[in-house]
C-alpha cells in the first residue's frame, strides 16, 4: 500500500512540472507584423472630423501599434487615428506600425461643405432637372360654389409633377355667365396658370439645394415672382393683346420685374396673405444652424437668379433680370434684402 501511494504522488507531479515547462517557452511565439492596410481616401469638412482603422496584418499580430502622420498639419491633423479637417485642400495621412515600420498611406481631402450632404444634394438637383410630370384631373361644375372651390394649379416638388385641371360644365348648367367663366379658365386662364407652375418646376431645382435660411427665403421669394411674371406677360398678351416680345426692353423689363416684385410683397402684409408669406418664413426660418452646403454661396444665388428670370420670348431665351441696368439690380436686389430682414425679423419676434 505504501508503494502504490507513492506511485501516485509522483505521478500527479510530473504533469505540473511538464505545464511550468510549457509556459516559459511561449515568448519565443512572437507573431510579427507583415504589412498594414487604410482607406485610400478620405472626405472630412472643415472643423469636423473622420476617423481612420489601420488594419494590421496578420490579424493575429502579437503588436498592432501604430503611429499616425500628417504630411499637412495645416490642412489636416491626426491623433490616433481620428483626422480632423482644418482648411480646403488634400493631406497624406500615414500610418506606421510600431513592429516592423509598416507603412500605408491616406490621401484626406478636406471640404468646405459636407461631401455627404453634398452627394444628396447633386443627385437632388438632377432629378428636379428632369422630365417635368403631369397629372391631368377633370373638375366637374354643378354650381357657381364648385367653381369658386376649384382646386389650383400646383406643383409638387416631391413628385417633380404639374398637377393641372380641366374644368367641365355639366349638363344641368345654365348659367350663361358660369358657363363663360367656365371657359376663360379653360383657355386664357389655363394657359397663364399652367406657365406659372412650369416655371416654379423649373426653379425648384434651385430653390431645393439651398440651405442656408436667407439664401432660401429670398430664393422661394424669387421663385414665386419669376411664376407670376410669366403669368403676367400671358395675361397682358391675352387681355390687352400686348406681345411678350414688348418686354424685352431694359425700361419694360424693369417695370415688370418690380411691379411683380411688390404685388408679391404685398402678400406678405395683408390679411389674405398672411398665411402664404408665413408658409414661405416657415420653411425658410425654422431650422436653426442648417448644414451649409456649395450651393450657399454667392455664385450660385445668382445663377439661380438669373435663371428664375429667364424666359422663351420669341423663340429665345430672354432674361429680364440682365436686361436691367446695374443700378436698377442693385435697387432690385436691395428690395430682396429689405423684405428679407424685415420678414426674418418678424418671425424671431413670433408674428
């Protein structure tokens, strides 16, 4: 018995000797590093910030350090891995590991707007340069009520769709006068109302690329008096049979373009318009601190305003706004400026 137990003991201490032995030898397990792999761009605005992953190889590297450079601190930095922009232009970001002096390369290149916000915005104005949509509806006219009731003519912007109606007497009409009224609407009315909202399908892709909230104020107020300019020079043609062509002269294209201007104003002050001038403020007003982006600048304001005035006149395109006198522009564009401080100013007091 005293031979079998100690049999045992000494074979219960060989194996603790055997896993002692095993353990010193686990330093000679190093696994080094062989190469080291970023992203090879990068996109990050101004003031904010991108972070890089250096990916190690092979993935069980013993030492996954790395060290992190910038070949332009002054227009990009880095510090462990988190790159922040700090003017335009382009910047190698290395990293180095820390095992073997692996290197790979960044190239970062810093923008003043979001490149995100900037790729939304571009695939947005394509499609508000496409194909204009329509949608036919047919309004059926009992009584002189349906016609005061009619829907208008609309554009959605979200759709990039005209919506149009047709007005229909019916057949129990006898009203000579409801009847005429029934057919103006038809032809001359028609015609006017279908230009305006083609032309606030043309504009919106001007007006739905830009954020900054004055930029968007005065190009949504643009926007309705370039709509009702073509109106009007329809309506002048069909009233009082005066050709669109007699517009085209620096003295009628002024006249018109402020004449537009203040009756449009004018919406913004009266008791009828109340609502529509605080729709417009709304939108424009509400967000504070909007993401800017490169369509908030001053070169592309005054694309899009020459654009909203820029009308088929004889078979040309005819912009009215050019046809000003520099003075007279400035005296437009200074009316803009007035009626968007004043309507800025009123929507920061609640009214």
């Amino acid at each position: 018995m005293k031979k079998t137990a100690l049999s045992l003991t000494a074979a219960l201490f060989v194996p603790a000797l055997l896993f002692v032995s095993c353990s010193g030898g686990s330093s000679d397990s190093n696994v080094a590093v062989t190469g080291v792999t970023l992203p090879e761009t990068r996109f990050v605005q101004i003031g904010k910030t991108a972070t890089l992953t250096a990916s190690v190889q092979p993935s069980n590297a013993t030492n996954k350090n790395v060290t992190w450079q910038s070949s332009n601190t002054g227009i990009a930095t880095v510090n462990n891995g988190t790159v922040t922009g700090v003017a335009i232009g382009e910047a190698a970001i290395t990293a180095t590991t820390t095992d073997g002096n692996k290197t790979a390369n960044c190239t970062v290149t810093v923008t003043l707007y979001d490149p995100v916000e900037e790729a939304a915005r571009q695939r947005e104005f394509e499609r508000l340069s496409g194909e204009v949509k329509i949608n036919m509806t047919t309004v059926v006219i009992r009584t002189e009520a349906d016609y005061a009731s009619t829907p208008n003519f609309t554009y959605d912007s979200t759709t990039h769709t005209v919506n149009l109606a047709k007005l229909v007497a019916h057949e129990s009409v006898t009203d000579v006068a409801l009847i005429q009224n029934i057919e103006r609407i038809n032809t001359e009315v028609f015609v006017e109302l279908t230009a305006h909202e083609y032309h606030h399908a043309a504009n919106s892709k001007y007006v739905n690329t830009i954020k900054e909230q004055k930029n968007l104020w005065k190009a949504m107020f643009l926007d309705e008096t370039s709509a009702y300019t073509v109106q009007e020079m329809l309506a002048s043609g069909n009233v009082f049979g005066t050709p669109m062509d007699s517009y085209t002269s620096p003295d009628k294209a002024t006249e018109l373009l402020f004449a537009r201007f203040n009756a449009f104003a004018r919406l913004f002050d009266g008791v009828s318009g109340t609502e529509y001038g605080y729709g417009i403020n709304r939108r424009a007003f509400a967000q504070p601190n909007p993401t800017l982006t490169s369509y908030d600048t001053p070169e592309w304001f005054n694309t899009a305003l020459n654009a909203m005035f820029t009308y088929e006149i004889g078979g040309k395109d005819v912009n009215l706004f050019a046809l000003m006198t520099p003075a007279d522009q400035q005296a437009f564009l200074k009316k803009l400026n007035d009626k968007c401080e004043e309507e800025y100013a009123a929507w920061l007091a609640g009214h």
